[in-house]
C-alpha cells in the first residue's frame, strides 16, 4: 500500500511522522513492558467505541498506577484529531484504520529511583485486511496449548498491559502443532479463556455461552457481538466451559477489535459443527455491518487480488452453511 | 553526576549518544513488552560474570522464540567494548556502571503480519549507591503482598522477560503505605518464591535455604552468594519454604545485580533474628568483596553526605550484631 | 462507662456475674478452640434477629458435632431474659448492647478419652460506639493480604467456629502495612472473600456484588443489607470477583454484628469511587436505621467527644459525596 | 484413679487446685481459639525435652503475636516446679503424667478494643496408658477422611495453634462408622500430611519416610523417632508421598506426645505390611525406652487389667510378627 | 431368575447367545478401558430416552475420536430389535431390563500400530429390583471418600469413558468406613460433585440445588428429575456446594438410569432433614412414576420376598415423613 | 511377518489359539475399564525384568482390591511356560516379542451385584521393530498438550491401571496435525510428567534429571537407564521440571518397555541439543544392549527394508552427534 503522505503518531504532545516516532530505550515500557496499551479502529472512518475504549484504558492505568498527565477528554480530543489527519494520509480508498494508544511509566531518570514523567503515544495503523477475509470465508482452527492463561492472583487479565508474552507462548505452541492455528487457552482450572488478543465464546443449543469473565479481557467487540445478538434474541449465557463442551457447540467465534470476529471451525482438529462457518455468524457480523454502515466482509474481501477471492468463495460454496 | 562526556548506546549496530538512543513507537517491546533482557554490572570496571549473564540471554531469546540476528560471541565482544568507552566518561570517580541488554522481536512492518528484524540494545547505567549504602547499613523491610508471582504454567520465572508488572504490582501492595518496604512474593501453592527484581533466601539453624528453584530466576547473584557460602563452610539447601519458616530464620537475604547483597531485617512486622542485619551477611558481602577486589559497602558508603554516613553508622552501631 | 451494677453471664444454667464468669482451664473450647459461637446485638433494646442468629447456630453445632443439651428454643428464651436483666444494669443511657453465645464440647473428663457435658455460656457486652462513628464518618481503608482464607475442603467458612486465627493472621499482615487497615482477604483462587469477622460486597454499575457464598460466612448483616437493598430497588448478584473488579467499584462496604456496616475508602492505596463514604451507603444505613427504629450512625456518634465529634464532620463535610 | 491430693494448676502466676482451675469466659482464647500450647510429658517423673516443647511454644506465640509475658527461662522453671509438685499428688504408683501449657492472647477489655495482658496456664493431666496399650499391641486403623489439612497459605500447621476444628473435623468423617479409627489427613495437593494431634510416617524398602514437613507441625516425637531410627542404621527421607506408597509400606507409624508412638496396621481397608505391629515399630520403641530408661509398653500394659491384658497378648502372640 | 430361552447380544452385527458373547483379548477396550459406554432402561418394555442416550454416545464417541461405522438412526433401530427380540426371554414377570451399549477402539491389529474396526456391543440385562426396593425404602448412606472427582483438566466428566477405576477407588474408600454407605466425591476444590455412578443433589429452602455441571456427568436421570421437579412448581439452581450445604439440606437424592432416584439419608453419619426419605422424594418419583405409567416403587417391591417387604414398610412406617 | 503355526494365549487356566482368545462382553474390564495390567518383553528370547514387572502388578491389584486367584509364583510359572510354547512360533527369526498381562475384575454376575471371578490373561505380541527403528535413527518430536496428567488424588499414576484415556487424549491433542508427534504431558501444577505410556527423563548440564515420582508410573524401563547411567558414573535427580528445564537440555529420553528408550529431539517445535540423537543416549542404549546380550537398536533396524535402512542412515549421518 503506497501513502501519498505519512501518516503522523502522538508522542508526548508532538504530533511526529511515523517514521520519526521513538522512544527512548530508557523507557520503563520498552525495558519491562511497564505500561499499557489500547486499540480501537474506526469504521467508516469513525473510530468505534471510543469512550469505551478509553474507559477501560483508564482502568488499567488506575490498577498500574500510572498517572497519563492527561485527562480522558484530552486523550480523546487528540485521538479523534490524530484519526482525522491521518485518515486522508493512505489515499481514497483506505477509508479505515487501528487505533493504538499506548501509555508507560516513562523513561528511568539517570538515579534510576524514579520516572519524570509518563510517555503517551497514540498512533494509527492499516489493517490486514486479506487475512481477515480468508477467516471470514474459511474460519480459524484453534488448538489448546499446555501454557495456560496467567490467573487473576497474579496479574489481572481485565487490565490491557503491555505483558504479552503469556499470549505469544500459547501461540507457539499451539502453532507448533498447526502453524495456522491459534491458541484456544485454559485458565489455570481447565477452563476455555480467550486466544491470543480475542476473546472466544460460542453457540450451543441455540445459546451463546461466553467465558467466565474472571480469567479474561473484557473485550468490546466482545461486548458489541453479544448485544446485537440479545437484539436478534439469542439468549446469552457466562459460565466455566472446557474444551468438551467446545467441542459439542454448534458454533465457535472469536472477537477482535481489528477484524471484529471470525468463525471458529476446529479445535484440536475436532469440527466444531459442521466445520465450516456457520449461519449464526454471519447473522451477527451482519447484524454489526449494519450498526456501522459498513459491510465488514466485504470491506476485507476487497482487499484480495480477484483470483484469490475466486478460489476462497469456491472453496466455501460447496459447504451446506453458505 | 556530571558526565564530562555523554556515554553512548549500543542501537542495533550503532553507537549513539544516550539522548539519541531510541527506538520506534512501533516497537513490538514498547507495545506488548515482547521482548527480553538482562543486567550485568561492573565491580572495578569489569563486566562481573558477563557469559552467565549471556548464556541466561540466550535461552530467554530461545523460550520467546527470538533470534537476535548476533551470536554470543558478537554479543560478548560488543558489550565489552561498549563498557570501556563508556566507562571513562562519567569522570574517574564513576569507576563502576550497571549493563543492560534489551532484545525485542523489533517493529511491526506495515502489513501487521511479521517483524522484519529484532532490536537489539545495550547501555551502561549508573547505580543508585546512596540508596545501597543505606540498606547494607538498615536493612531492609519486607511484606508479602497478596498478588502470586506468575505461575510456570503460565511463563516461565526462568526467563528474563519484559514482563514485569506481575512484580511492580506486588510492589504497589507491598508500599501501599511504607514506601521502603519491599515484596516478598510468594508462589501459587503460598511457598516464599522472590522479591520484584531480587531473589530471597534466608540462614536457618545454620544453613542456608533457598526457594525451591521452580519458581523464582536462577539468579547470578544469588548463585555467587551460594558459591562463597560453600566455600565457607555454609551448607545450602532448596526447599518449599513458607513465611513461618522466614519467621524463625537467624537472618534473611536479598540479592540483586546492581547492589549485589542486602539484609532483610523483618518481614510483615516481625523481626528477623535480632532485627538488624547480621554476621553471616557481612561475612557474605565481605567474601564477594574480596573476589571482585572491591569493598562492596565501602564502595556504597561513598556515595553518602558525610553526615548521613555519620547517622548511619551512628544508628546501627548500637545493634548487637554489627 | 460506669455499671450501676454489675452484668450477669450464663454459665451452664447459671447467672453469675461478669467478674465471676469462668470456665474451666480444662475446658476443650479453651485448649482447641474446640466450640463455636455467635454474636447478636440490642437495638434499642431488642435483639436483632435473634432466631437467625440461633439457626446459624445450630448448624455450626451440627458441624461439629456438639450438642449444646438445651433446644433452640430454651437458648432464645434464656437469652432474652439475659438481654432483659443486663440492659438495665448499664444505666439509662446505655440501651444497646452486643450478645455473644459461645458453646464448646466442655472439659476433658480426667481419663481424656471423653468430655461429660458441654459448656455453655451466654453474655452481653459493651459496644466500641466511638470506634464505629469514626468509620462510618471516615470509611475504613482495606489491605488485601498475602494469607488466604481457609478453603472449604479444610473447614466450612459458614460455621462460627471458634478458631479466628486464620482472620486474625491476615489482620496482623495488613496491619504491618497500615495499622489502620482492615484485611481483605482472598480466598484460595485469589478471589475477594470478606474481612476478619466482616462481610465485605461492593457497588459497580449500580449493582451490589457480593462474594460467591462458597468461601464467606453467611452474614445476617450482609443479609439485612441485601434486604433493604432489594426493597430500594438495587439489584444484587453474587459472583467471583477480584481485586480489579473493587478497584473499579463505585462504593464498597463491610457488614458486621456490632456496627452493622461501614463503608470502605480504599483498597491497596487505591480509592474506591470518592475516596470517601458514598451516597448509597448512606441511604443503605438509613434504611436499616428505619427497620430498627434507631439511627445507627448517630447512635455512635453520641459515645463521642463534642471537640472529637466536630472534627469528623469537618474533615468529611468538605468531600463531595456527603 | 484416686489422688490423695488435688493437683495444682499455674494461672497467671498462681498456683490453684484443678477443680479451682479455672479462666474468664471473656478470654479470647475460650472464644476464639485465640491462643497457643504445648504438650510433653514425663518419662519416670522428668519432663522429656521439655526445652524443644518451649521453643516451639515460643515460635507458636511470634507467629501469632502474642507475647507471654514469661521469659522461656521462667516457663522452664514454673514448669519444672508445677510438675514435682503434682507428681506426688496422684499416688506411688503414677510416675508419669502429661504437661500442658496453654497462652491465650487473655480476656477481652470492656472497651473491646484491645486486651490487657495474655492467660498463662499450665496443667498436669493424666494419660490414657490402658488405650495406649491396645494401640501397642494390636496397632491402629486409619481412614483418609475428604477433608485436607489446612493449607500453610491459610494457616502454618507448625505452629501449634488453639485451633483444632479442622484436625477434629477430620476426625469425625474417618469415625462415622469406625470409632477406632484415626484420620490420616491428606494435604491439599492430596498428599499424606498428618493424623489428628499426630505425626505419620512409614517404612518402605527399608528406609523411612516423612512427609513434607511444609505441611504437617514439627513433631518433637516424630524426631526423637527419626533420631533413634538413624542410630539404627535406619535411612530417613522426606517428600510428597500419596496412599498408594503407604498400601506399600513395610510398616508405618504415627507419634504423639501422650503415647510416643504407634503401629499402623491397615489404610482405608488395605493392609499394611502383614497387617499386624512390625518389628520395626518394637525395635524402635524399644530404642526409645532405652533413651528415658522406662519401658513405654509395659508401663502401659500394666494399666490393663490382667484379663485383658492376657486377652490382647492372645490375639496378638498368633500374628507373624510378634 | 429362570430364563426361558437365553438373551442374545449384538456384537459387530451379529446378534449371539449371551453366554456365546466375547470379544478378542486384543480389544483394546478390555487392555486399556479405550472405550466408551452408555446405559439405558426399560419402562414398561419401552426404552426410555433412547435417542439422549445415543446423543451422549455420540459426543463420547467424538471426544474419544472412534468412529463406530454405524449412524445413530442404525444404533437406536438395532437397540430396538434387540430389546423386543430379549424382553421376552425373561417369562412375562420380567418387563423391564437394562440395556448398555458399550463402543470400543477395537482390537490392535498385529502389527501394533492400529486398530481394524471398532468393536460394537449392545446387550439388555436384570436389573437389581430387590436393592432398589430397600433404597427406595430406607435411603442410602453416603460417605465423602479422599479420592477427588478426576478434573476435567484431565479427563471430561461429561463423556462417558470405560474409564471407571477413579469412581470405584472413591467406593472402595467410603466402604472402608462404611460397607453399606455409598460414595459422595468432591471435586478437585473440594465441593459436591456426583457417586459413583450416580447423580447426587440436594433440597434446600425448598429449591433443588444441583452441583456445578462441569464435574460431573450430565445424568439424563437427573435431568428427568429436574423437569418433573420444574413442572411441579420447585425451583432448581446449580452451583458450587459443599458438605456443609448438603448437612443443612431439607432432603437430597441419588439418581441413575438402573433405580432412577433414590433419597439419601445421611452424611458422614450426620442425618440429612429427619433421616429418613422425605416427602419431595416420593413426590418426584410419583411423579416420574406417571410419566412412565409404571410404579417404580412398587415395580421394586415385587421382588422382594413378602416377609422381607413386610419389614422394610414395619422399619420405615415409624419415621415421620412416610 | 508368517506365522508357522498360531501363537496361545492363557486365558484363565487355559491356552488357546490367538485367534479364539476372547473374554465375556459382560466382563467388567471391558465395560468400565475395571483391570489392571502389565507389559513386559524379551531380548534374546528372556523375560526381561520379569519380578519387577510382576511385583507391581501386585500393587495394581491391591490399590484395586483384585484378587487375582493365582500367587505371583504361578503368575511367573505360567508366563515363563506360554513365552517359550510361543517364541517358536514365529519362526526363527522372531526372537523377540512382548509379553502382555491383562487381570480384570471380571464378569458381572446375572445379579449384577456381584462378580463370581476374576479374569486373567497373559498373551505375547509382536513388536513394532520398524517404528522403533525410525526413532532411534531419528529421534522422537514431542508437544505438550492442554490435557493434564490425571493427579494422584484422583487417581495413583504408579498404579498399571486398564484406564488409558487420559493418555489417549493428550495423545489426540499432540497430534492434531503432526501424527509423529508424542505428547508431553504435564502435572496438575504443570511440571513436566511423561508422555503416553512411556516415562521421559532429561539430561542438563551433565546430569539426568527425572521427574517427580509424585506424578508418574514408576517405569521399569526408565529405572533401568537410570541403573547404568549410574554405572556410568551420570549423576541422577529427581525434581519438579518445567518445558523451560527442558528446552535447555542437552539431551532427553523416553523410555517404554517395547522399544526401551528413544532420543527426544525437540519440543514444541524447539530443538533439544543439536537437534538429533545424542551421545549419551547412545551410550544409554548400549550399555543396556549389552546387559542383554543384544543390539537393541541394530535388531530393529534389521526388520527395515535395505533400502529404508540406507535412507535412515543418510539422513542421521550427517548430524554431528552421530
């Protein structure tokens, strides 16, 4: 993808081109992952959820106690300007972008004792969008690795900090056995938690059952998919699952701000209904399509070269639930 | 501290002054703490088991599926050569510094789909001394804090991870109200693990005993106190230890890189042994010393005004044990 | 406080006073903590759900086996006449007063194998009023601490049983960090379980969330306030909740016998909502002051010193929520 | 048994005849279980290491923060006193009683907020010689009850607190059929910790071996076992053993203070070793006799009336290993 | 029992006399318990639930990855042919069978690398009247056995494996304490979860409480029991419960597919409501009863000897709730 | 592989063809998995180990509570007799095979209270020389799945039960993609187990670490590498590991009785050492091919085909550590 411009990032009130936007290797952020972070994206060039981002932004920056300098209204005002500026930056038909904030401790001062001063960068980045549509059309198969999610005694997985690592060695597990799986990970007593960055749930008796939320993020889109479907009058439900009660659903899905969700198809190489996405998921991805004024599949279907979209609507034409 | 030149930072490849050394917002260690790291220091002036500290490096590049683009040796040679240069330039006095290696897996390109090479940084840092002084001469006070240290199943304590907030918000528990005190984390079964950034063992009946090694870093440090204890005479043992067993201990310790050895003269309240840093911990620091041909105190000592010397010394002089 | 006369205890079928009230050294309750016990109290005069209290009673004595040798219902008629005859004895003005019922399996026998009766005594006591007009005025700050609250497979948290020592190691922690605090405690999986013989629940998006009742005493406090919540119109819902989910609470509180409930400020050094006493303690309160016919936070306020009194006000008047 | 004179019991520093013996039923420890004790006893009239029952009586009362108000130094003494004293009292022919000390953190004030000075009791009592002698002579039965040994994050089991309801809890589930039996609680994790009031151990393939003290009190029995076993040539080991390894023991053993020591014949149904007393269980107590110059199971058996006493030796003389 | 003419079993498509029915030593269900199992029964000749039993058997047959090369549609039409073609075997008096279906890898080729085929088994079978007679009359005793409910962590509940020994370890255990007492296994945390074999919940406040499903084993029988509960006006819920809940219950209940329910009577020896079976008990079997069109009471009586069901109707009319 | 003329079996007191060997569809062993049982091989046409694997046979059947009706003498006596009938069976050639015991509860009687007898059988089987072939020459790649290894208080993993699927679905888990693969299960606390029938040891900076008994079947064939690794003067220890301990080994095993012992060549897709069969393994494998007489691993590359066998050595011969 060619810019016509750079796009420009926020750091610490200076608005930088990307290519000029740094940190200092002295930040406590880049040293020991002592911050936290956001991301949102827009739609139709307007971010979505927002406030409900930045909300639950401010909830982990109170439970890290890291003071941002700035108040959740300026860190808005700045956001939406920072979108509007670079929105036009990627050229007519990038209409849509992520969101990142992230917010450190700062950078140690030279008596190594304290930080001056926290570092706010917000910056915005395209999407991969050809990967979403091959999930979209073809769905995501999921393998239980043996790491399991770090439990709430130790770090609370309702804050969004920059500790990922739990996440990124579930995905090399998992994608030892499947190089293109991802991670369906337990808590520490068995349960289904979420993936790496996504949070999961699924259909089962016609009944959405979500994740306890006590060993998981609590995801917006996440939230956005269970409201449109209480609308459509899906009954949902929370409660302890484990990979047997996965394997019986009718349907399994996974949520993610960037590509909002995705059909879960397989786990541990067991068909999750009939192993190909199912009808309750396109009923909700449309049901959210139609909330943003935006048809979600077709926006990252069109980022592929028309052969490959051949091939992918052929490969799954042939499945009954299409 | 006046540097009478500013020290420089090893930047993937390059030497750049510490106010230039930076790294891009973009990086997947600033963002998600995807990244590892180690500290080594110098006891006059020389880089004190620096191909420990490596080969510690190397297997948490190896556990986070990281590869530094150098190998060891390239790694060796550049820190060596970077510490001599930076060396003199805080003055003759600065005769000692702290070394940071910072591996990341590098910036996210522009497809959001792979890095295209790690980042890879070292620098030198100059060590809090004042406050080492104090602690050789106090002690220090320590509490257990509610919040578990991460569980294996879920990262591996081994590896030196940019993860650290499991640690910062023991310490936040821990401080709540006394911010001197440090955390003595304990593991998911309630057995003593480490503090945030220092490991703990303690000297009962004679022997020292160390935290079952499952849980906590294989700590350099603490492997040299080992080390001299053996060579005194001091039997050491690894065991599942719990408070109660802290409680009755003869003294408590603390190590760390930058400030090698501390005594823990209480914890939650209750004293350790007469509750003030006691022989066999100045006979520990005093072996060390004589290793590295540096007097560890002294050199702390220093760096104090005189008179807080003088009221140091002043108040623990009265203590049995000194 | 100055009795007019001196109060009388039952002591296995007798009425002896305060200063003669014993029990054997033999006794298994004194040795082993080998009883149980409850605590009720006067408003205005008249016990507060006494039969409830007896209930609960009862079940911990079917728990471990004792039988008291006195029906339900004789022990609600003697403790009645005991209220009766020591609420005059504390002068007019005291007109409210504590009632504790502890029952152990009794003394050894000399052979040791046996115990020949249980031991069975009943009291009143004075009310600590003006330690409760501090809280209610000021909030009581919270320490989660590193002890865990006994699980239910090593003994039923429902059961009064007289063994506190696990409550009052986690007060002795807390209190190491701040001696004003009172111990959150967690329960074996790192969930918030209640306080050292208080329940604790907190407000968030206007719901009152309450401990999973698995590993918390059943409180007849908390249960009161659960009633008049429900009257008022506030949802409740019990669950596993974690540290975070207080953290981000708009209020939380504390029920207990002797002073009903309180509200907490902070946990960990973090402020729950204001930081000070919220809206809907206050209207909770005056609730159940209308239910008993007393207002229960001037009650307490009275037992203070006019100057004391003053002071309080002042330093809470200027926050917003009062 | 017939005393020609009452023994005394030391209260707070008097000296008062058992039937007199008595504390307020205020005090913490008859309502709380808020307190620490002991238990040794005589071996031809002397106190058997009595100074190791002291200083873990003086662990007891740091861990729980009470402080006696007695040095160690003045309990020895009173101790030593109490029991020359009462020795006479229970006739010629009673050589050996049981000592018990008991520190309760003492009675509440009428303020209720703190309490004036800690109870100080110690007792003699008589032992139960005709029960041990059964033990000795045809050994116990043990049941693993469902309830576990409070976890060492909730409690530490080696501190010997006035808290026994999970212990006794224990013991009601493995007596619900089978009063003879005794519980061997498992620890959380499922493995072998303790009896109630007693230390488990067993013999397999020749060598001894105890379960992970983090679990189980130090038992001063189960030492002097341990230090006899290894004057025998008798290897020792300590670790995580399951009931399987015990349906595999040669032998096993339980110790406490009144009876020493006991065989173990049989686990939930399944023998152990033959299913009788080994010969490992008498060379051991016979090595222990030899210590304290009495022998343990005759003075015992002399406790038994001579038909009974003919009638155990009978069921047991046909058994392999006798 | 006479049989006229012997029973036939389907084994692999052939239908055998029963005493003619085997499998290969090889089968690798019979070395390795590789396999899974369902049990059905008759009611007034007529397979009651089949098609949930064969849905459970699917979702066994799916976790298990065999393939039992027959469509549900097949399994339920042969189950029907074999019961009507063996209902008559057993004389008219004998209405009502059992009828198991047991789904095996198959046998290990000789190779030992794979399987050929599964192996197919589908037989009826008496069913104890006589015992049901006295459960349904006297109620039955449970014991909680040490031996925890295997978590799903390693094993689902919900799939119904040939694996069996976990539940008969915990039968082995009770029935040490207690022969006539049946298992109540906890889970892995210590809460109620099912016998062996059997479904357990409980009566309080006059609601069903149901353990957590995610121990146990989906019963149909439970189900079935639950829906006429629901129908008949009493609430159900499901949670985590413990001893102690099940000690304060007004009633409680085994259900399983053989006796469909039976009332239990006591816990650790303590009564559960009056120790006797309760009046909701007979209401819901009643009511299963005329679901069926079969006395399921009286069907059981039958086949006792008159004088024995005399005296189970004299020791029971006596208890207040029949 | 042509038999000449077909191999027995003993199926209780008899010997019959292979092929006419069954058992009861009603026997419990196949229903419920309620058996026990052995495997055992020759080298050079002897039992290996015979005692040792009958001796914990032994124990199976106690934890179990089978009565196998025949001592272990018989047990021995009758092996000894059907492995020399069949070892000339196979023709010459065949010099080797495994040896299976299988001991079940047995058939259910018409009652179904009851069973009249146990079942036993003992068969020999040919072995998978090929495959092992392929593992000695190349290594084994393993994965560690979600699935836990069932704990002990669920179940004793020391005990030969007929319960497998535990194993069998972390077997299903590893391979979801990579049929090669074998698992590495983990415990309960998530330290390294074993794999699948087979025990997995480690070797690391010298020295070969085995993990904790506590979790793992006492492998016969394990305690023989680890008798002449001690020959050989390799230290030997025993401890909680985690797969970090193991990604920094230098070498890891399996050792199972058909094909005594295996290279592991990496983990979740890390390389172990270099990546293929190490010295010390071959040192292992050679050292126990002469305590039997026989090259283990050239007798299972013979049954390669020439062809097969070149491949194999071409691949291998260039790593360095062959």
């Amino acid at each position: 993808m060619v810019h016509k411009e750079e796009p420009v990032v926020f750091v610490n009130g200076d608005l930088v081109p990307e290519s000029k936007a740094v940190v200092s290797v002295f930040d406590r952020g880049f040293r020991w992952g002592d911050g936290v972070y956001e991301m949102s994206r827009t739609f139709g060039g307007r971010v979505f959820k927002l406030k409900e981002h930045l909300e639950r932004l401010r909830w982990s920056l109170n439970y890290t106690r890291i003071d941002p300098g700035l108040s959740m209204e300026e860190l808005e005002r700045t956001t939406l300007e920072l979108v509007d500026r670079n929105l036009g930056t990627g050229g007519p038909e990038v209409e849509d972008v992520g969101v990142t904030h992230i917010i450190s401790r700062g950078p140690m001062d030279p008596t190594r004792k304290a930080t001056s001063k926290p570092t706010v960068v917000i910056y915005t980045e395209t999407l991969a969008f050809g990967m979403y549509a091959r999930w979209y059309a073809q769905g995501v198969k999921m393998i239980t690795p043996a790491t399991r999610r770090t439990p709430p005694q130790s770090l609370s997985p309702k804050a969004k900090i920059s500790n990922k690592m739990n996440h990124f060695v579930a995905q090399f597990e998992a994608q030892a056995i499947d190089p293109e799986a991802l991670p369906l990970m337990l808590d520490y007593d068995g349960n289904v938690a979420e993936s790496s960055g996504a949070n999961f749930f699924f259909l089962a008796q016609g009944c959405i059952h979500v994740p306890n939320r006590r060993h998981v993020l609590g995801g917006i889109s996440m939230d956005t998919v269970l409201e449109v479907a209480r609308e459509m009058g899906i009954e949902t439900r929370e409660g302890d699952y484990t990979p047997f009660d996965v394997y019986k659903a009718e349907e399994a899905f996974l949520t993610s701000t960037p590509w909002s969700m995705a059909p879960v198809v397989s786990l541990n190489g067991l068909k999750i209904g009939q192993g190909v996405p199912g009808p309750v998921f396109h009923q909700l991805i449309q049901a959210w399509s139609e909330r943003v004024g935006i048809d979600i599949v077709d926006q990252a279907m069109a980022y592929l070269q028309p052969q490959e979209r051949k091939e992918l609507v052929a490969s799954t034409s042939s499945t009954p639930s299409l």
